[in-house]
C-alpha cells in the first residue's frame, strides 16, 4: 500500500470516528440540547471558547487531524462531514437563521442533508 493510500485510509478512519461524534452533537442539538463542542464553534458566542470538556477535545482534535489531512492531500474541505459541520456553522451565524429556530432548526436541516448524503 502506497503512501498515499495510506493517508486516505487513515483520512476515512478519522471521518468515521468524527462522523458519529458530531452526528450525536447534531442530534441533541436538534432535540433541544446543548453541544460543548458546536458552542465553541459559533463566533459570536464568546464564552464558548472557555468551555473545554473531554467531549469537545475529542471532536476538535479529530477535526483538526482530518483537516491536516485533507491538506496533504489537496482535497476540499467542503465535502464529507466537514462539509455538513461548515453548513451547520454558516447557518447558525446568519441572523435570519436564529429568526427561524435557532440552532435547534439548523440541526435538523443538516441532519436531513445527512441522511440523504449518507443514506442512513
């Protein structure tokens, strides 16, 4: 095995580890909930970057790892899980998006946009 297979096999690992973490975050944020770790995402929520919990460790180091990769392999970061991760993101910093359900909304749209993605 090449070292370039090597990278997208390790590239794939990463995104499913990553993938059923975030989707959980996802989840309870649609139901409702709270994410540590989309919290400290959010810009214009300053106190989110104080927040360092385990459960937030472990998604951004698997983000940040996947991303080095994705680098190293000249592949686009807008696609796959990240993807979903940015348009969650993009959503939740418009204003019109927190007019029309907040969080709780944009969660559920990015999950729908999952399922059909990923055929769950």
């Amino acid at each position: 095995m090449g070292r370039t297979d090597q990278l997208y096999s390790r590239l794939e690992a990463l995104e499913e580890e990553f993938g059923v973490l975030l989707r959980r975050e996802i989840e309870r944020v649609a139901e409702g909930g709270f994410s540590r770790f989309l919290s400290r995402k959010i810009p214009h929520l300053f106190d989110g970057r104080k927040w360092l919990k385990n459960e937030a460790v472990t998604l951004e180091r698997l983000e940040s790892d996947i991303r080095q990769l994705r680098i190293q392999l000249f592949a686009s970061d807008q696609d796959g899980v990240l993807g979903l991760l940015n348009q969650y993101l993009t959503m939740t910093e418009t204003t019109t998006a927190r007019a029309h359900g907040g969080r709780a909304h944009a969660a559920r749209t990015v999950l729908k946009e999952w399922d059909s993605l990923f055929k769950r």
